[in-house]
C-alpha cells in the first residue's frame, strides 16, 4: 500500500492548506472545502515574473493551459455546477461562476495545470482560474483559492481517483493535517478505532438536496444528558430535498434548521442560567445566523460547568464541549465584558435549507472520508504535529 499524501494546514476562519501549482511550481494557500466542487485560484491579471501573493499567474506556468467552450470539460462535466458556464466571444474560453450561501463569489476561467502534492507525481487537474473574487468574511489573507473537495465531477477528490481521505483540527493550536489516500490502521495516530455512520444517497434530483455532498443523518441532540425534543421528521429531507445534514470543512460554525435551533437554543439557556450572563440585546445577531450571544468579563476565562452539546448520528457521535460553545466576537464590547456567541446558528436566518456541521465543531476530531464505503468515520485525534 502506498503511503498517503500529507498536507499540513493552518485553521482560523478556514482551513488553509499550503500546496503547488504550475511549472515551474508556484506556493499557494487554498482553503480546504468538502462543500464545494470545482478547485479555484485567483489569477494574477498582470504578466510579471513575480506575481504578489497570494496570487496565482498563469503566464509563468509551461503546463497551463484554458479550456476552451467546445472542450468536453465545458460542455459536459461543467454543466453539472450549480451555476451552468458561459463562453467568452472574444477568446472563445469556457467561463464560470461560483457562489456561496456566505455570499461570496468568484469568476473566471476554467483551467488546466498540474498540482503538485507530496512525495507524488504532479496530478494535472481542472481549476477555475479566477479573475475577481469576493468575500463577505474576514478571510485569512493568505488564502488565494479554495480546494474542491466534495464528490462532484470536477471536484479535485475525483479528478485525482481519492477514494479516502481523512484529516485531524488541533483544539490546541491553528495545526491541522490532510492525508490523502488510504490510512491503513496501523499509521493511524490513535488507539481508539472509527465509528462510522453511513452517507445519505438520493438518487431522483431534488431542488433543495445537494446529491455530491458528504450528507449523513443526524439522529437527535443532547445537550448534558437532556435529549431534545425535536421530532424525527425535522431531522430528515423532505420532499423538495431540504433538510439534510452536510459535513462542511469549508463552514466555519455549525447551523440548524429553525425547530432543531430553538430546541437547541432554549435548553441550552436553560442549563447556562447563572453561569452565562445573557447580552440580552435583541437586534445584535453576529454572522447574521447566531442570536444567543452573553457577556463574559475581559479578562474572565469561559466557564468549566457549561454542558456539552452532543450531535447524534447512525453510529457515531459528535461531542461539542467548553470553549468551542462559544466564539467571541472580534471588537464587541460591553464596559468591562467581552461579547461571545453561541457556536450554533438558525439555517433559517441564513437562509440555509439544510444542516451543516462546521469545521470549528470538528476539532480535536479525527474526520475521515470513505468514497468507496460511502461512509464518513470520527474519532478523537492527537495534535496532528505528532503524526
């Protein structure tokens, strides 16, 4: 068995891995996404040698190549993104656009080149190659691209044949490790085997449902040991497709659909009253989604007593506990209080059709996708500088 490919990557706002692209190769920093399908870069314009980061430029690269409107990579395998490509009159090059429920976009050309990653040979593979791109959040400025990683056509997991890969969030640090390919149990960082739960296929296409996405079935919710009182029929997709549960690296906080939220967010208020003090300002939601918001002295440290809020799913659980209940929110102030926010937010407030389990509630966790099993495995992981 050939060893795994191992990428590190830094963890704030994103996951951001570090990998090259191009010949002779260019450094880039791309975020890390399982919600997302085609990879991009944001191209530099200019025909320098020495393009500012985090920049990718295309003229430089011997292997770079656009793909033009009547190749079958724009006619077929593109028309399966959410929004269909366009050609461009003039250069007669395939153009796409990407949007996200963020509200950041991007737009470009699609491209061909060669990734280069680990100990392997250069993969050559589909990217947009973007020439504007917005953001509706603080990014980390390093960041120049996104790594699609979801199960779509274009996506950089099938275009490389990656059947499995896994990766581990450091709770400790901004560290994280990637490792594509199969992990045999004997290289695994840990003692404590996987528990599996399996992934949520549809077949018929349905308007609200994403069928590449790593979509599993949450079960229930507990907050301490106080199960939710959250009907079945809430937790599962309807008949439009709505209401499925996506694991999401490229989502920073975990939301709810609106009856799970307001469960969630009463006991959770419940079991925190007098130990968290309330902001009680109605009209501040941070992120736009996240209402339960409390005050915590400045120089204070967030209680050890909270209860933990544990996500239940078809054999494996999700526990989330202490500091990554809450988030404090950068330049909020309240005399001497700082202002931090409950982790979990209202799909509903989005607006948001679906459940999606982020990457700051997938911490100290071991994550692993399995392609061939279909079927996405958890278990507590080391600091990954240790693996």
């Amino acid at each position: 068995m050939n060893p795994p490919n191992k990428l590190l990557f830094h963890h704030n706002v994103s996951l951001t891995v570090s990998l090259s692209v191009g010949t002779p190769p260019q450094n880039v920093s791309m975020v890390l996404d399982t919600g997302s399908e085609l990879s991009w870069l944001l191209c530099s314009k200019t025909s320098t040698n020495h393009p500012s980061p985090p920049s990718f430029h295309p003229f430089t690269s011997s292997t770079y190549s656009p793909i033009p409107c009547s190749s079958p990579t724009c006619l077929s395998q593109a028309r399966d993104l959410p929004i269909q490509p366009t050609c461009d009159p003039s250069s007669h090059l395939c153009q796409v656009s990407l949007s996200y429920a963020d509200a950041s976009s991007s737009s470009g050309t699609l491209a061909a080149d060669r990734f280069h990653l680990g100990n392997s040979p250069p993969l050559r593979t589909v990217f947009g190659c973007m020439s504007s791109s917005y953001s509706s959040a603080n990014e980390d400025p390093i960041t120049g691209g996104l790594l699609g990683m979801n199960r779509g056509a274009l996506s950089f997991v099938t275009q490389t044949a990656t059947r499995r890969f896994s990766y581990c969030i450091s709770d400790r640090d901004s560290s994280g490790v990637l490792l594509l390919g199969d992990v045999g149990s004997s290289l695994l960082p840990f003692s404590v085997p996987l528990n599996y739960t399996p992934l949520v296929e549809i077949a018929l296409p349905l308007p609200y449902f994403d069928r590449v996405a790593y979509s599993v079935q949450l079960e229930g919710i507990r907050v301490g040991s106080a199960l939710l009182p959250i009907p079945k029929s809430v937790l599962v997709p309807d008949h439009t497709g709505a209401g499925q549960t996506m694991v999401d690296s490229g989502t920073q906080f975990t939301f709810l659909l609106g009856p799970a939220y307001s469960a969630l967010r009463s006991e959770f208020s419940r079991q925190t009253r007098g130990v968290l003090q309330l902001l009680n300002e109605p009209d501040f939601v941070f992120q736009g989604a996240f209402d339960l918001c409390f005050r915590i002295p400045e120089r204070g440290t967030i209680p050890r007593q909270l209860p933990p809020v544990v996500l239940m799913f078809r054999g494996a659980e999700v526990s989330v506990t202490g500091e990554r209940l809450l988030y404090r929110v950068a330049g909020e102030r309240r005399g001497p209080d700082a202002v931090w926010c409950f982790t979990f937010g209202n799909s509903d407030l989005v607006p948001l059709e679906a459940y999606v389990i982020g990457h700051h509630h997938q911490q100290n966790v071991w994550v692993e996708y399995d392609l061939e099993k279909r079927r996405v495995g958890s278990s507590l992981c080391i600091s990954p500088t240790r693996f």
